[in-house]
C-alpha cells in the first residue's frame, strides 16, 4: 500500500524470456532490444513480426510472433505496413 494508491505487488517486477541457453533475461531486455531493431530497420521495406521473432530467435532469445505482436503493441510501435516509408 501506497500513500497515494494501492497496486499489485507484481507490478513491481517484470516477466522474464528464457535463453536458448537456459538462463533468463527480463522481458524488458526484449523490449528494448525488439526497439532497437525496429529503429535500425530498413523503413522501405520494414520487418514484420515473423521475421522480427527470427532476428530475436537468432540472437538467443526464445519468443513467439504473439509474443514479439504483444511487446511491440506494448511500444506502441505500429505494424510493419504503417512503419513504411515510400
């Protein structure tokens, strides 16, 4: 309890993604990795999340294309067909 509101204790921590190597990172580790590659797209042809998850897959993190849609909804970073540039 709080002097100014009431909030769930597991407000305080945050999910965590399993490694391909079996430790575990935070989910906001993810997030901010799924940004980045987001910023660093190509913004003619930007990635969809299939192919997002792949990139996050590759680099070890063990996620799902729901999982990679929720986090960046979660951004508030638009689909791929919105993040393009003509």
């Amino acid at each position: 309890q709080l002097p100014w509101e009431i909030k769930e204790l597991k407000s305080f921590f945050t999910e965590s993604i399993l490694m391909k190597d079996g430790s575990e990172v935070s989910n906001s580790v993810v997030k901010n990795r799924l940004r980045e590659i987001i910023n660093d797209e190509d913004k003619m042809c930007p990635l969809g999340d299939e192919e997002l998850m792949k990139i996050l897959k590759k680099e070890g993190y063990e996620v799902a294309r729901r999982t990679v849609s929720k986090y960046r909804d979660e951004l508030k970073l638009p689909v791929a067909r919105l993040r393009k540039n003509i």
